[in-house]
C-alpha cells in the first residue's frame, strides 16, 4: 500500500516542478505594447521558449520568442535570430523582469513572423 502511494506523490512531484518553473503570461502588461528594434547580441533557440537579447538604442532587451516547435513551423529558423542580424520585436514588457518582454511577433530581413 506505501509503495503506489509514494510513486503517485513522487509523480505528482515530478509534473508540479514543470509547471512551477514555466511563467505565466499574466506578467507582461498587454495594455501597454512596445516596440524593441536593435542588434540581436545572444540567441538561445531552445524550449521552454526561445530568447534573444536585444541592443536597442536606449538599452539591452531581454526578448521572450515563442517554443521552438512553433517558430519552426512558422518560418522562423534559428539562423533568423542569429546573433547579429537586426530585429523588431513588438510585445509587451514584463512587470515583473526589467528590461524583459514577450514578443507578439518579430520582423529580420524583411520577414515577419508571428509568435503566439
């Protein structure tokens, strides 16, 4: 009787830990949209989400992009993001993280892609 009951606990556990550590969208003020335009300085095409920083002329952006799943199936391949191509980014900034947003969609080379 304690062994299935320690298992199911320790799955519980297990499935909780993801859903802690992904945010909510609930953090950015959508009220409020923004545009980032600038120089992508890092790129990290990886899950839960991809992101980029971004100098802007008035200061370093951290950009949230969507899962790398769906900016593939939209077009938006890791080269588009690569580290030194140009970006516009339009979004909202978090009310939780400084100079961090989430990227409704995002224009490179002439290419805009949507990110929700």
């Amino acid at each position: 009787m304690m062994k299935p009951l320690l298992a199911a606990l320790a799955t519980l556990a297990l499935a909780g830990g993801g859903a802690l550590a992904h945010h909510g969208w609930g953090s950015y003020d959508a009220s409020k949209p923004i545009t980032v335009d600038g120089t992508i300085l890092t790129s990290k095409y990886e899950n839960p989400h991809a992101t980029i920083t971004v100098k802007a002329p008035d200061k370093v952006w951290t950009v949230t992009l969507a899962p790398t799943s769906r900016m593939i199936n939209r077009g938006a391949t890791r080269d588009m993001v690569a580290v030194g191509k140009t970006v516009s980014a339009y979004g909202y900034a978090s009310t939780v993280e400084k100079d961090e947003m989430r990227a409704e969609r995002i224009t490179v080379d002439g290419k805009t892609v949507e990110m929700r």
